[in-house]
C-alpha cells in the first residue's frame, strides 16, 4: 500500500495506471492474482487506502493495535496454550465463543470494563512488547556495535 500511495502523491501517477500499479504491488510483495483481469475503471486500492485528517483517529488506531494483541495473547496462551507467535485459531470453537462472548456486548459497556473481564487486565502494552520481544532480541544483535540513531 505505501508503494501505491507514494506513486499517487508524491510520484503523480496518472489515474489511468493506479489499478495497474496497484496490482503490479500486490503480484510482486504479496504474491496475489486478481480473480480476473483488472481494469482502469476500478480502483481496487480504493479499498485498501485510509486518507485521514482527523488527528484523534490516530489514537483510537493506536488503542485498537493494543487492544488486538491483548486479545490475541489472552486467546494463545490461555485458551490456545500455544505461544503467540506460532499459534493458529482457525475453526477453534472455544475461541469462538471467547470472541462472540466480548462482540455481542456492542457498546452496551465501556470497552475498558470489557477488556478487563475478558482478560483480567487493563489495557497494556505487555502483550505487544512481549509478542515482539524474540524479534527484538535478534534486532539486537545483528545491530551489535552499530551506531544507533540519526546524525
């Protein structure tokens, strides 16, 4: 998507070739097909893309990215056992039933109160730093004695 959104604003593609760059991106990163030809009367991308200009979006995206690794950890290591990073939740009914008990809720509760019963915690980012703690870790040293930070 950046590569997409990079050559539409700051490379001024022509509107005539973003589905044929949008799909060129998906073939090559993501290893896609279409299910059949695209033409330049769609936008498919259009589907994808988020232009956004209202500062306190940012934070609520911010909170949901929390908030999904937080339900993901609860789900791996105590319906799962599985670490999060390898586990898979496919046709699992008991993970099921955990996301259907938080969803049918809507907003009747706080989503904090909700959180809080589901998984026995406040809103933490201990389940992100967790979850990316092994990549870190080997971040860490492949970049051992390597300057850190911009001059």
């Amino acid at each position: 998507m950046t590569h997409w959104e990079a050559d539409v604003y700051a490379k001024n593609l022509s509107t005539n070739e973003w589905n044929q760059r949008w799909w060129h991106y998906v073939r090559d990163l993501q290893g896609v097909e279409p299910p059949t030809e695209r033409g330049e009367e769609f936008c498919d991308a259009a589907t994808k893309t988020h232009i956004n200009d209202t500062p306190c979006y940012y934070y609520s995206y911010a909170i949901a990215e929390v908030f999904k690794h937080q339900l993901h950890d609860y789900i791996a290591r105590k319906i799962l056992h599985q670490p999060p990073q390898s586990c898979n939740y496919a046709n699992n009914q008991q993970v099921g039933d955990f996301l259907r008990s938080i969803m049918v809720k809507g907003d009747t509760q706080d989503w904090r109160k909700v959180l809080k019963e589901a998984t026995g915690e406040d809103l933490s980012t201990r389940a992100m730093v967790e979850y990316y703690a092994p990549l870190m870790k080997w971040l860490e040293e492949q970049n051992k004695g390597r300057p850190i930070g911009w001059k």
